[in-house]
C-alpha cells in the first residue's frame, strides 16, 4: 500500500494547491484497493451488487434450434426465386413440447414463437406473408420472400454451454440478473457490500428536528450522501453531525475507520475554517489537503485513517509513522473523502469524484457512462484553467440532437438548481467560453442521483 507522498510522486506536475480535475481521478485510482470479502446471494438479492467471479453459462441457450416467430416451418431447400411455393400444413408445434411427427416435401408445420423446430425443418414463414386455401391445410408462400433458415433461432445463438456469460466486476443489472435466470441459477457470487460512514461536520449544522437558531442552517448534505451511496450499492454509516471540538471528532473518525472501509465527510476541509477537522485528519491518519482547479468544489481532503484496533498504541503522528503504512494491508486504514460544506459542491466532488473512486473498491471494472455531446442554447461563460460543472437540463431538439441549457441560480450553496437539472454541464480544463450551438459534454443524472 503506498503512501500519498509516493502516489503524488508518480504524478506529472502534481500541484496539490492548483490540482486539474483529470489528476483528482487518477490518484484516487492508485489510492483505493477492491474489497476483497465474497458472498453468495440469491438473484432477487443480486441488483446492484459486483460479480466476484466470472459466470459460466451451465447451459446453452437456447437449448435448442426454435422458431423465432409464429408461423409455419419448413425445409427451406424448396423455395423458389421464381415460383410460388405450396405447402400442405401436416400438424401444429407448440412452445414448450416437441412435436413428433415426420414432415415430407411439400409439407410444413404450423408452429409457435419459441416452439423447437421440427426435425428436418429450418425455414419459418410468418403466417401474415402466405396465403390459405378454402380448406386451410394448404399454404402459398410468394417467391423471393424468403432464404432457407430465415426466423430460426439457433442452438447456442445467445449462449453456449462453457461459455462465460456475466464476467467479474460486472454490475448486476435488471438484464444481467434475467440472464441468470434463464441459464437456471438462482444464486450468484458477488463482492460483499462496501461499508461507507457519513457524518456532517460544523457547529452551525443543524439536525432535523432541532429548533432554529440565528446563523445556523439545517443539514442537507448527510441526506444527500445517504441517497447516493444507497443509490451506488452501498451499506450506509450514517454518523449525524459531529460538533467543532477535538474529542468529539477523534471520536468519530475513529469509530468511523473501525466500521467502514471510506469515510466520507462533509465541511472543515476549507481554507480559513476552524482548523479542528483537517488537525484531526492528520492526527489519525495519512491525508492530503488539494484546493482542485474547478467550480463548484475547490477544497478536498484525501487520505486514510488508521483502524485504532489495529493500531492502538501508536502515538507518533511523525512523516516517518505515516511511512510505515506502505507496509499495511488495505484493510487497516478507511480510505477518507473530506468534502467542502456547501451542498451543491459536496454533490458535484462525489460524482466527479468520489463515485468513480467507490466504484473501483466495490470491484467493479465495468467502463464510467461515456460524457455525451449536446448543443448549448445559450452562451456559457467560462475561464481557461480550471473545470467547471454547470446545472443544466439535457433535451431532445427539433432535429433529434440533444441540446442543453443552464437552469437556476449557479450558486454552490443553490441546491434548488440542482432539482432543476438533470445534468451536469462539464466545461474541461482548458475549454473557454461557449458560443450558442458549441457543442459541450454533459453527464446526466439518471440512474445517479
């Protein structure tokens, strides 16, 4: 496990003063290490969770050749380019059960989307393209309407036996687990829940329930973490508010390392704050403070706290006692997220952020939802040098192409706006002002928050 000293070393002009966004993103993933705890759980339990091990599909599937659609089959070696083809119907094949009859030339079988494909037989008409004779046993297929194993699923076609059908680090999606399902496996093995503790920091932190008070405001940000680590998959520690004095926050931080595997905080981690929470997070353990060039967000804490169990004798907070920690296992330290105060900023470092970096230690290697283009109908003011993450909403225009536009007030402190949108704006590092009709990169919310 290496330190921060030696991550920030590997670093191209690492700044931690001035830190670009993409930088962020690359040291969380040399910091953070997958869970490594597996358990077996049932399907109906699976959504969500991260695939420990790679699924063998122990059948294929289909099981056997079928139709794709209802109709009639027959042996496509018949068909004609230039004639009409006239076929006798000599039985009916439903899904679910074989039919055990014996088709000759110049017969078919009425069959049934799903049914198994008559021994001999390859080719399905849909009943909508023949026509009937007055005694309905006889079909007349029109020429050139169909090549010989046409609307025939195969063997196999979707998976065969042996074969990996799901893949470690694969998240279970509503399609993933109907694909366990339908190879017949009703449990699954996956990486255990990440244990992730929240707590809001401040003596102006007001929880529910609590009267008012002059210069105090009420915590919205414990419940909007709450809401996307529930939303990620996440076993949630949700730690309340913890006041601006030493033993308290000792406390919290400790208890905190002892039951999670991060920690995530809220305020105290700006320059000019009361210096408790960042003193705290460098008494107990190994953490970075960076002001990242982008808007909202700016401050952030990174780093890891010590497990106190494991450690509870050590009373030297020296580099070199840091330094020891390369020698730990993952599991000894929490890894720590400090995020700023103001609730649109604490919501727009996660899902920069902190989102990817969780992902990773949950095991999951499936690829970030790609950025999409959309059109700006307005213009977007924006300085070279810094990352910025607008509110706005995404839309279909007239043409078909998304298109999007700021919405509310772009406060880090207006969480209305963020209700509003459904996406974030992102304006990168050395992108400069937005024309109206330039085309931007958006991150929408569906799914996210």
């Amino acid at each position: 496990m290496k330190t921060l000293d030696l991550i920030a070393q590997e670093l191209a002009g690492y700044d931690p003063q001035s830190l670009p966004a993409a930088s962020v993103n690359e040291f969380l993933s040399r910091l953070v290490e997958p869970v490594v705890e597996q358990e077996t759980v049932g399907v109906f339990q699976a959504l969500g969770r991260v695939l420990a091990q790679d699924v063998v599909s122990p059948i294929s599937v289909p099981a056997h050749d079928n139709s794709a659609m209802d109709g009639f089959a027959f042996n496509g070696a018949q068909l004609q380019n230039s004639e009409p083809l006239h076929l006798k119907v000599v039985g009916t094949a439903l899904a679910g059960k074989a039919w055990q009859g014996q088709v000759q030339p110049g017969e078919c079988v009425k069959i049934m989307t799903g049914a198994v494909m008559p021994t001999g037989l390859d080719t399905v008409v849909p009943q909508e393209f023949v026509t009937r004779s007055d005694a309905a046993d006889t079909i007349t297929l029109p020429p050139g309407l169909l090549k010989a194993g046409d609307n025939r699923r195969l063997l196999g076609e979707d998976l065969l036996q042996g074969q990996p059908a799901l893949q470690q680090g694969a998240p279970l999606t509503p399609a993933a687990l109907g694909l366990l399902a339908s190879l017949g496996l009703d449990q699954v093995t996956v990486w255990r829940r990440l244990r992730v503790a929240y707590f809001s920091t401040g003596d102006e932190i007001l929880s529910l329930g609590e009267a008012p008070r002059e210069g105090a405001v009420y915590d919205s940000n414990r419940y909007t973490v709450f809401g996307l680590l529930t939303r990620l998959g996440c076993e949630v520690i949700d730690m309340g508010v913890v006041r601006d004095e030493p033993a308290l926050l000792e406390a919290a931080f400790t208890e905190a390392a002892e039951k999670a595997d991060a920690i995530i905080t809220s305020g105290g981690v700006s320059v000019g704050e009361a210096d408790y929470t960042k003193a705290m997070m460098k008494k107990l353990g190994d953490v970075v403070f960076w002001r990242i060039a982008m808007r909202p967000g700016r401050p952030m804490a990174v780093g890891r706290i010590i497990k106190a169990k494991l450690d509870s004798s050590r009373q030297d907070t020296s580099l070199d006692s840091y330094k020891k920690m390369s020698e730990s296992k993952p599991s000894e330290a929490a890894i720590l997220f400090g995020l700023p105060g103001n609730p649109v900023a604490v919501m727009v470092t996660f899902l920069a952020f902190v989102r990817p970096a969780l992902l990773q230690m949950m095991g999951c290697t499936a690829p970030a939802p790609p950025l999409l283009k959309a059109r700006s109908l307005a213009p977007l003011r924006k300085k070279p040098g810094r990352t910025e993450y607008q509110r706005g909403t995404v839309a279909l225009a007239h043409d078909g192409r998304l298109c999007v536009k700021a919405v509310g007030n772009q406060g880090s402190g207006v969480l209305s706006s963020m209700v509003q949108a459904n996406g974030l704006i992102v304006l990168h590092h050395h992108q400069g002002d937005v024309a109206p009709g330039d085309e931007v990169d958006v991150m929408v919310f569906d799914g996210v928050i």
